[in-house]
C-alpha cells in the first residue's frame, strides 16, 4: 500500500498565513522579543542595494545637509583639509579672546548669580531652615516628654470604605447534585423481610432505654477523661494554677459578662472534680471579687469539707472570715493537717495574748519539733532572755544543723557560754562560715582585736579544707556586712585574710585600686582602707599607690590620719617629692608652721637638688612674712638647685619686696646663664617699662623676641607695649611678625581682635575673627569672643555652632552659662558653670565668673562653697586670672581673695 507524504513544510506558504491562527494560538510580542537598543548593523545586501540607489538618484543643485547650514560646526566642512601651526595659533588667539571677554564681567556675573541664588533661597527656603528654630527647641525635651509622645494611629480606616467579603465559588459534583436531589423523595415500596419497622432482621426488638444507658455512660467517660486531665501534673502547675486562674477573674464588678463566663468555668471545674483544691480557691476569690462575700465563704467551707487535707483551702478561709469565726476554722485545719507550719503560725497569728500564742506554738512544737520557723516566733515571744536560751538550747538539740538557731543562742550566752556555744556549733555545722564570723565578732565586742584576725585566719583554713569556703566577691560583701553593722575589725580581718584569694600577682594590684574604689562608692570607708592598708604592706615602696591613699584619707579621714599615713609614707618614699611637699602642705594648712619647716629640713636631706622642696620652703616662709629667710632660703637653692625657676622667683622675690636693684642685678645674671628663657625677659621689660625707660625697654623686648621667637606671651607683651607708647600701626606690625613665628595661635588671634577693637575698626575685627577661625577651629577663646560680638538674639544660634566644634572647652561653656545668666535662666546657667569647671579646674577665668554668678544671685553657701572648692583647685591659668595673680600688690594674698578682687574686675561685655 503506498503512503503518502505531503511536502508542504518545504513549499511557499500561501499570503497572508499565519501559523497556527485556525486554532487560535495567535502570537504576542513581549519586551524580550524586541531585542536590543541598538540598532543592527547593515547586511552586505543592504549596502549593495544603497550605493546603487544613490547611484541612480538625481543630482541636487545645492547642498542641502543641515549640518552645512551652521557656521559653528565647521567639521564636515574642513573635515578633510590640512591642519598645520598656522591654524593652531590661529585656534589659540580666538580662544584667548574668547577668555577674554568672558572675564571682562565675571565678577559682575557672578555677583548678579549670586544675588538671584539668595533671592531664591530666600523665597524657597528649605525645610532644614524653615524648622531650625524647632529643631533646637527639641534639645530642651526631658526623656519624659519624649516618652510621653503619642504613637501614630492609622486614621484612613475611619474613613475607609469597607470592603464586601470575597464570595468564592466552587463547582460542585453531580454526585452531589443527585443526592441532594433524592434527599426529600420517599420510598413507597416495602421489602418483605424488614417486617413492621421495628424489628431487626434477626428478630429483635430496638431498646431506646438502652441506648439512652450507652449516651450517658459515654458522657461520663469524657468528664473522668477531662477531670483526669486537669488533674494531671503533666499538664498543670500546680505552683502557677491558681495565678492563672486569678488571671481569669475578672478584676472589676462591671465586667459581668465575664464574671458569669468564669463562674460558669470554674463551676464545671469543681462539680467535676470536687477535690480539685485549686478549684475551690478560685472560684471563692471570683465571687469575692463579684462583691459576694457571703458566697465566697459557703464556697470556701465547701472546699474545705472535700479538700480536708489542702493547707491552701485553709489558709484561703481563714483569710475571708473574720477573726472570730477563722479560730474555730484554724482549729478544724490544724486537726487535719498538724504538720502545716503555715496553719500554726495563723492560729497564733490571730490571738491577740501573748499567752495564747506561747500555748498554740508550744502544741504547734510537739507535733513539729524540727521547724526553725516554729522555734523562732517562739523565742520572738519570749520577753526573759533566759526563757528565749532555754528555749534555744532544746531547738539546737532538735536541730543540730540550723545555723540560725546556734548564733541566735550564742547571742544570748555570756561571753564564755557563747564560746563554747560557737564551738559546739563549728565541731557540729564544719562547713559554715558564719559561724567563724561571729566568733571574730565576740572576740570584737570584748575588744579582743587582736583574736579577731587569728579566728578568721584559722577559719578560712578550716573552710577550704571542708569544702565551705566561698567566692572572693561574697568575702568581700560579707566584710562590707559586718562594717555596715558596726563590726570594723571583723571586716578589716576578712578583707586581709581574703583579698589576695584566686588572684594573679601580675593582676592583684589594679584588682585591688578598683575594690577599693568601688567600697568607697558604696560607703564602706573601712573596707576601703583595709584594702588600701594590705596593698601598702604588699607594695610598700609604690609612691602612686600611697598618694592615692593619702587622697583617700584626705576626703574622709581626719588630720592626724593623713600625717600619720604620710610619714609612714615619706619614710618608705624618701625620694618622692610630691610626699614631701603634700606632708608640708598639710601641716602649714592646719596652722603648724614649725612642723612644716620640720618636714622641708628633712626633705632637703633626702633631695638636697630639688627644685620643688627649695620653692615649697621659699613660699612657706614669705607667706608667714619671715622675707629674711626667704631670700636666704633663695640665695642657698641659686648655688644648690640653680635651675630658671628658682632664679625667677627669686627675682619676683625681689621685685614684690621692692629691691629693683638686686632684682634688675639678678636678672642680668640669669640671662647670662639663661639666655632663652622668656620669663626673665619679660620681667627685665615690665622692670625698665615702670620706670618710665621707654626706649630701652623697646630694645629689651626686640633682643628678647629674638630668642626667644616662639614665646606667645613676650610677643604679647611686646605688642600692648607699643600699643600703650607708640601707635596701633607699630602694635599692628609687631603682631604680623609674631603671626609669622608662631601660626595658628589663638592668643596672638585674640590679642589682634581686640586690639582692633580698642581701635573701633570693627570691618577688621570681624575679618581677623573670621581669620582666626579658619584657622584655629577648637579655639573656644575665639568663639567666646565670637559669640559676644553678635547681637543678643543670635547670640544662642552661634553658641550651638560653637558647641560643635569645641564641645569641651572651659572658655565656651562658661559663656554658655554667662548667655543663660543674661536670660535669667539660673539654674542651667549653674549647670553649665559646673561643667565647664569640670571641663577644666585649673582655669581660674571660670572660677572668677562662677564667683561672681553666685554673689549675684546665690546664697551665703553657694559662696562659700566656691571660695571652698577654687581654694582647693588653685587654679593656675586663663586669660584674666594670671593678670590678678601675678600682679606684684597680691604676692601674700591668699587664693579667696584673689578671687574676690578678680570678681570685681570682670565685666559682662568681656
């Protein structure tokens, strides 16, 4: 048979086709099937096809292409000519010219661009700008206020239309379709073999009676299965049962509707089962709060009755009765549950004689005689301490290991009776510590202070060989216990028998500064200084740790605690200067002059070359006016120590006696021998400038700047010199050449501004504080100036900018709170004088204005406790305050009054 086998795949299709459009898969073009941007290149047909059309095509008269048309695009149009050096240059004049012109009105271009940008910022500014005044209003929100803000709700659904609920539809089967059809038809045929109706095929008669027997008997399985299963302590807790039920009761009266829902829940619960304790409370408690007491009551009696043996179904009916009725209730409960402590410590709760609670408790031990808690409100009741002893020593018999008990009993003995009672205790309880603290505590209350130690030494021994023996940390506490309790040597006896347990020698020390440190966070000034005592002994030639002892001593001992801890301290550290210096210090201070001398004498044996005892010894006698001795003193440290500062001050020395002509000999020869030393040149020219030698104190300070061309100070002075006898031009000079010297110094800054504003040119101190600025951005010296050269409404705008750059400056934040003082915002501005006098103690600038706030505005103690603390500080620096101190008329003044006269002199405009 042959086949047939159409060729058609290989044939032209017909016009028009389109595959597979009779069966209706028409096509679609996506976004993948129109391939890529780019146009494709030209096939060789297309090219060959191009050329010969444009072969063919008529020739046009004129040039038509547009690019032809521009006289600027002149690429096509010299595209194919030479370019030689004569069309470079050409190229580079034209460019020139073109540059040209376009500079003849840039800076007017730019000025009028200038103009447009702020006129339109001005119009729109941005919202940056619009809230900045907000934005800083917020950093005046307390945590409170911040927390206090509402969360934002979704206010669209109020208006919201709400949507229908999706129908959804299903196709349904038609088996389904048929039986739902057939449902309500009826069979009218019989079969002969089902009988009446009521019979089965094998004879018998349907029993409705049975079958009702099976439903209840099927029902009563469920309930025991679920009574089972609230029963169940796999599946209850029976610590947290009646927490979550109080959960389910409804805490208000209103809520009927769930009081009736857990009614009618814990109802089930205790019909079904009736010895559910846990039931019965609650459903007691839920009618208690449903204000139903008396429901509660018959409730609780009935749980009572069906739980005899739940002490917490007592307990809860003894609580919702009166005390009359909860006698009668307590004793039924301790009849049937007599090893209930909780029940016995009721019963004798609610009597109000001491004779009837002694009576109940002492029952209450005959049944339960090894419960602490039932001997100790028994001893409690006790009025005669020999009663509470007896008592006590029959509990210890009964319960041999209740520690409680035995140092309750010891605390009732004699001091020989309670040392045997401890030692009973220790032989029988080997692993107790507080045993062995109380013992060292005895020995303590006997003044035995020298036990003390030996008993805890011994027991830490005892402990750690019977396995009692704790944590380093828990010693300590325990040490801080007994010192919070008056015991001071126990706890000094713990801490030197423990502080060196479990630790490294590579670590102890610094684990010992941070214990010590954080006891005196705590208060506990005895532990601390035990701590600090053992370190001494371990270390006893470290100068750090006993200036740091000292210090402590210092803020909370006494006067003859710390020089009884510096001699100790100098005699172990006879080379440390500063405990020298410290000890004579403290002994000048508390008005012992003799000793101070008695301490420098021996300090001079032990640094015959030290700078610092041979100044302390000068200072000391020219303050108690004994100048003889001073110079003395001075002339002696010129040959021994012979350092610049020793030649200083002993030219100051003769300067504030006014001696100027040993002073201006003596500073001859210290600039012979210290040629580079600022110091000396600036005294010789404020020597020279007092007695009027104008000239001659012109060539002092212009040999001085020579060598000394990095000193800030002596150009400083140089410049007000010329500015007070000359002219601000001269002045101007002498700054620009300082400036060279030494860039980026905000002093020499500060002095140009001002000087420029004693001149009133006020254009260039605002250019020179812009200067100054780029220059040293942290300087809080320069922003303070800033600051006050603005007007009063912007002033808080640029302290926030100046905030910024230098956070932590002492000249800024004193001019914050110098701006909230204006404002008569008193107490930030005392905040931001306390942090800018933590920021730095030793500018006496910040001391002086606080002093001056607090004379203004605050009381007699904040005074003094600013002449208190300055006093303490003695702050060396700032700009004002070295002008009051150095000055030759305050030599003896004492630090309190310097900071009065410094006060005085200080004015809201500087």
């Amino acid at each position: 048979m042959a086949t047939f086998n159409p060729n058609f795949l290989n044939e032209k299709p017909p016009p028009n086709y389109v595959a597979g459009i009779g069966r209706g898969a028409t096509g679609f073009t996506t976004r993948s099937d129109l391939g890529p941007a780019q146009e494709a290149l030209p096939s060789a047909d297309d090219i060959k096809n191009a050329i010969e059309k444009r072969r063919n095509a008529p020739e046009e008269a004129d040039d038509v292409d547009p690019r032809y048309q521009d006289p600027d695009n002149e690429v096509a149009l010299f595209a194919t000519a030479p370019y030689d050096k004569e069309d470079e240059e050409a190229d580079r004049i034209y460019s020139a010219v073109e540059e040209n012109l376009a500079m003849r009105r840039k800076h007017q271009r730019e000025r009028q661009e200038q103009l447009q940008r702020e006129e339109y910022e001005r119009k729109h500014p941005k919202v940056s700008q619009q809230f900045a005044d907000l934005k800083r209003g917020l950093s005046l929100l307390t945590d409170e206020d911040w927390a206090n803000i509402p969360e934002v709700g979704d206010l669209t659904r109020k208006r919201r239309k709400k949507e229908p609920r999706r129908e959804r539809f299903y196709a349904t089967s038609d088996f389904v379709l048929a039986s739902a059809r057939q449902e309500g038809q009826l069979d009218s045929t019989i079969d002969v073999n089902e009988g009446d109706g009521t019979s089965t095929p094998a004879g018998t008669k349907t029993n409705f009676v049975e079958i009702g027997a099976a439903r209840d008997k099927v029902l009563g399985i469920k309930l025991a299965q679920a009574s089972s299963s609230l029963t169940s302590p796999s599946t209850v807790d029976p610590k947290g049962y009646l927490t979550s039920l109080d959960s389910m009761i409804p805490q208000s009266g209103t809520d009927l509707g769930d009081i009736k829902k857990a009614r009618t829940l814990l109802k089930s619960v205790i019909e079904t089962n009736p010895k559910h304790a846990s039931g019965w409370v609650a459903a007691a408690r839920l009618e208690e709060v449903a204000n139903k007491p008396s429901q509660a009551r018959a409730l609780i009696l009935t749980g009572c009755k069906n739980c005899p043996k739940s002490e917490d179904v007592w307990l809860e009916a003894i609580r919702l009765h009166p005390p009359q009725e909860s006698r009668i209730i307590v004793t039924d409960a301790v009849r049937n549950l007599p090893n209930s402590i909780a029940l016995w410590l009721q019963a004798a709760k609610l009597e109000n004689q001491v004779t009837t609670k002694k009576r109940i408790l002492k029952k209450a031990l005959e049944v339960n005689s090894t419960s602490v808690r039932l001997w100790k409100e028994a001893v409690n009741l006790e009025e005669d301490p020999e009663s509470a002893r007896v008592l006590l020593a029959r509990a210890v018999e009964l319960i041999p290991m209740s520690v409680d008990l035995w140092l309750a009993l010891a605390r009732l003995e004699t001091y020989e009776n309670a040392k045997k009672v401890l030692n009973k205790a220790r032989k029988t309880i080997r692993t107790s510590y507080e045993i062995w603290i109380a013992a060292a505590r005895l020995e303590e209350q006997q003044t035995n202070v020298e036990r003390v130690e030996k008993i805890m030494a011994r027991g830490i021994s005892e402990l750690q060989q019977t396995g009692g023996m704790l944590q380093r940390n828990q010693w300590l506490q325990e040490a801080e216990k007994c010192e919070s309790e008056g015991a001071i040597f126990t706890a000094q006896a713990i801490i030197n028998t423990c502080l060196a347990i479990d630790l490294d020698e590579e670590d102890q020390y610094e684990t010992w500064m941070d214990d010590a440190q954080s006891m005196l966070s705590r208060k506990a000034i005895g532990c601390a200084r035990a701590v600090f005592a053992y370190a001494i002994r371990v270390y006893p030639d470290d100068e750090s740790l006993r200036l740091r002892a000292v210090e402590m001593e210092s803020v909370y001992g006494d006067y003859n605690t710390v020089c009884d801890l510096l001699e100790k301290a100098v005699t172990f550290c006879s080379k440390s200067e500063s405990l020298w210096l410290i000890y004579a210090k403290k002994r000048k201070d508390h008005g012992d002059v003799d000793g101070a001398r008695n301490v420098l004498g021996r300090a001079f044996e032990q640094n015959p070359n030290s700078e610092e005892i041979w100044l302390a010894a000068v200072k000391l006698e020219f303050i108690n006016h004994e100048d003889e001795r001073a110079r003395k003193l001075l002339a002696r440290a010129r040959i021994e120590a012979g350092t610049q500062r020793v030649w200083t001050k002993s030219i100051s020395m003769e300067r504030v006696l006014g001696h100027l002509d040993s002073a201006f000999q003596l500073t001859e020869e210290a600039l012979k021998l210290f040629q580079n030393h600022d110091k000396l040149w600036m005294m010789k020219g404020q020597m020279l400038e007092s007695q009027q030698k104008v000239e001659e104190t012109r060539q002092t300070y212009a040999e001085a700047v020579k060598h000394c061309p990095n000193s800030v100070n002596l150009w400083i002075l140089f410049i007000q010199f010329e500015r007070r006898n000359t002219s601000i031009v001269r002045a101007r000079v002498i700054l620009d050449r300082a400036r060279v010297k030494n860039p980026k110094n905000e002093l020499l800054w500060f002095e140009a501004i001002n000087m420029e504003e004693s001149a009133g040119n006020m254009p260039q101190v605002k250019a020179a504080l812009a200067k100054a600025l780029q220059e040293c951005p942290s300087s809080g010296l320069l922003w303070s100036k800033a600051i006050w050269l603005e007007p009063r409404a912007q002033r808080k705008t640029r302290a926030t900018d100046a905030l910024r750059k230098c956070e932590h400056n002492a000249f800024l934040l004193c001019t914050v709170a110098r701006i909230f003082w204006i404002e008569r915002k008193l107490d930030k501005a005392r905040n931001w004088f306390f942090k800018a006098i933590k920021a730095d103690q030793d500018n006496g600038d910040v001391w002086a204005w606080f002093y001056k706030f607090s004379l203004e505005v605050g009381t007699k103690e904040n005074q003094e406790e600013v002449l208190t603390n300055c006093t303490t500080a003695d702050p060396r620096h700032g700009y004002y305050w070295p002008k009051i101190t150095k000055d030759i008329g305050n030599a003896r003044k004492p630090i309190r009054e310097l900071l009065t006269i410094a006060a005085e002199s200080l004015s809201q405009n500087e």
